[in-house]
C-alpha cells in the first residue's frame, strides 16, 4: 500500500501529532510507506532560521524515536527533493484562488496576523504535490487536515480530467480514537503547535512531573460523573480518548471503569508516562548523534526522489513543458 504522511517541525511535537498522526506511521509503515518533515512548510509562519534547522533534526531523531525504522519506510526532508517546490508551482496552476481562500485553516491562521505570507494561502497545494508526487494511495493523518486531503483529491480529478490520467487520488486515513486531541486548558479548541496554550499541551518530551501536572489540571467539569459525551463534557471526553488511545481500549470501556474523575486523571498520567519513557530515552541516544542522522536524511531523500522525479516529469510533460526532456 502506497502512503504518505508529513509533519511540520514547527514547535515541539505533541501529544495530539503523536496519537493523531504518527503512531499510525509508526503501525502502518512498510516499504512503500513515505514519511517527511514538511519543513517548506514550516517556512508559512515566522520561524528563526536557526529554530528551523534544529527543529528538523530533532524531528528526525523524534519520529525514529517513535518507532519509524528507516529500513523498512522512507524517511525523509522536504526541502532535500526539489520536485517538491517544482510540483507546488504547476499544481498552483491547477488549483484556484476561490478554494484556497475558503480552507479554514488559512482563515484562522490569516486573521491573526497583518500581512501573512502567499505560502500561508498557496500552503495546501505544496501539501497536495507532497501526497501526488508519490501517487499516495492512503494518507495517515489527524482529523484537522481532511479538509486539505479533500482538496488534494479535487486537484488530482481536475487534472486527471484536463491533461489524462497521471495522479492517484488518495484518501486520508484517521485513527480510531484521538483524531482530534484538544487543548486540556480549553477542550473546545484542538491541540497546536502553533498557538502558545503551555498548560493545555502536552509535549511528546515533557517531564514526567509536567505531564502529571497538566493532565491534573486539566479542565473538565463539574459535575463528577464520569461519561463519555462530547457534547455535554468535552475536557472529560478528551481525556477518555487519550486513555483509550494508549491503552487499546474504547472511550466507553474506560469511562466504565471509573467513578470519580481524580482517579482517571491519575491513572492517564502514569499511562502516559509509563507510554512515553522509552520514546524520551531513545530520542536522547538519537539526537545526540547528528552525522547519523544527516546520513540517514540523505539516504532517505535519495530514495524518495526515485519516485517522485519520474512521477514528477510525467506532470511537467503532460502539462506541455519541455523539461526534463
Ligand atoms: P502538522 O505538522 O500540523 O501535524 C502533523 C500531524 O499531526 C496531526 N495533528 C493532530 N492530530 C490529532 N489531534 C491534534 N490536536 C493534532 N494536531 C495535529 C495532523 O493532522 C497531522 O497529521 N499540513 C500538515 C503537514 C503536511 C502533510 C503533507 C500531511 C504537509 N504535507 C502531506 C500529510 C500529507 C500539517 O501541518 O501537519
């Protein structure tokens, strides 16, 4: 099965991206599996180039850390396949201005902020040339990018239809529960990276005492029964599906099991913990070891630029450019 999936080395990686996202990397990897820091991406909001730079290699070290097995699927840098930025330009002439404006992450993220880049607008059509270049079949990805997904799709038919049958039109693929992690400070806003909410966000590499403090204080309600509704305890419910997620279970199953909130929130932090303690130790041992983890980036982006260059001339030919010819 042909999949890819990318993450953005904005910020640290939490919670929601872990159990959103790259666990399901992590389950469903093989060697027709694709997986890249997105870091053109990164480069839509103001980041210090510096930042950028270690926050790549800590992503790389982070992702291994969580069970990415560079032997059995492609791990790889965005920037490092130029076919990426090559394909966001013809794909740009594809897409229309009408849709990209009517995404609602865009809307968000460009009514908190005068000015914001092109790249904030134009950003789904670099992530729809990220997921056609490898002729996707399947996305793994959290709830909030179906949108975007859904875009890719409109792009690929569009195409198909105007210049003939190059693209795969993939599909997203979200997992069973945590789909959309929420802030533990306000559970009607999800999980970010890129909204300062440090109570309400859980970090992959937190200490374990600010992971038991978090979730302690994570907001629920007041009327102490434990049950599982999103309408009526969305902070409770949050927390069931996180417990759920680690443990294997369903959010009902858990919310079963317990009669007084205190106690839930006390088990879910030692799972968390107990979850994430040999993930903090492995990043330790990777991240220390830069030059292995630049060999490995190279490695991985000279595999994936096998499949994404002829891919990529198809699209360029078949659109009436002579290049690559
Ligand atoms: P990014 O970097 O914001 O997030 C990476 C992945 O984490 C998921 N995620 C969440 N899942 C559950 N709960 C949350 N609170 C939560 N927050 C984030 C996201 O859904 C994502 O799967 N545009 C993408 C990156 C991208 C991409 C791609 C993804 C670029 N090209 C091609 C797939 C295919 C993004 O900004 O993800």
């Amino acid at each position: 099965m042909r999949i890819l999936s990318g993450i953005q080395p904005s910020g640290s990686m939490h919670i929601g991206n872990y159990l959103g996202a790259v666990r399901q990397w992590v389950a469903s990897q093989n060697p027709d599996a694709f997986y890249c820091i997105v870091d053109l991406h990164a480069l839509t909001l103001e980041i210090e180039p510096q930042k950028l730079r270690e926050q790549t290699v800590d992503y790389l070290a982070s992702l291994l850390a969580a069970g990415l097995d560079p032997e059995l699927c492609t791990l790889f840098i965005q920037s490092q396949v130029p076919y990426h930025a090559q394909m966001s330009w013809l794909l740009e002439c594809v897409a229309t201005y009408g849709e990209l404006s009517r995404m609602t992450q865009f809307k968000e993220k460009a009514s908190r902020q005068h000015g914001y880049r092109v790249g904030l607008l134009t950003y789904p059509v670099l992530m729809a040339g990220d997921i056609l270049l490898y002729s996707a079949q399947q996305v793994p990805v959290g709830d909030d990018q179906r949108q975007h997904l859904e875009l890719t799709r409109e792009i690929a038919e569009r195409f198909n239809n105007r210049y003939g049958s190059v693209f795969t039109v993939p599909e997203g693929v979200q997992p069973a529960a945590s789909s959309r992690v929420m802030d533990l400070q306000d559970p009607s806003r999800k999980m970010s990276k890129s909204l300062a909410s440090p109570m309400g966000t859980l970090y992959l590499f937190d200490e374990p005492s600010e992971i038991d403090k978090k979730i302690k204080k994570a907001v629920t309600d007041t009327d102490n029964e434990v049950r599982f509704d999103w309408d009526a305890k969305p902070g409770l419910s949050n927390l069931l599906e996180m417990y759920a997620s680690f443990s294997g279970e369903s959010p009902v199953e858990v919310a079963e099991r317990y009669s007084r909130y205190g106690d839930l929130k006390k088990d879910l932090s030692e799972l968390v913990v107990t979850s994430l303690a040999p993930i903090r130790q492995r990043y330790r041992e990777l991240r220390d070891d830069e030059a292995a983890l630049q060999a490995l980036a190279a490695r991985g982006a000279a595999k994936a630029s096998e499949v994404a260059g002829p891919l990529y001339e198809r699209v360029a030919a078949a659109m009436g450019l002579l290049a690559g010819r």
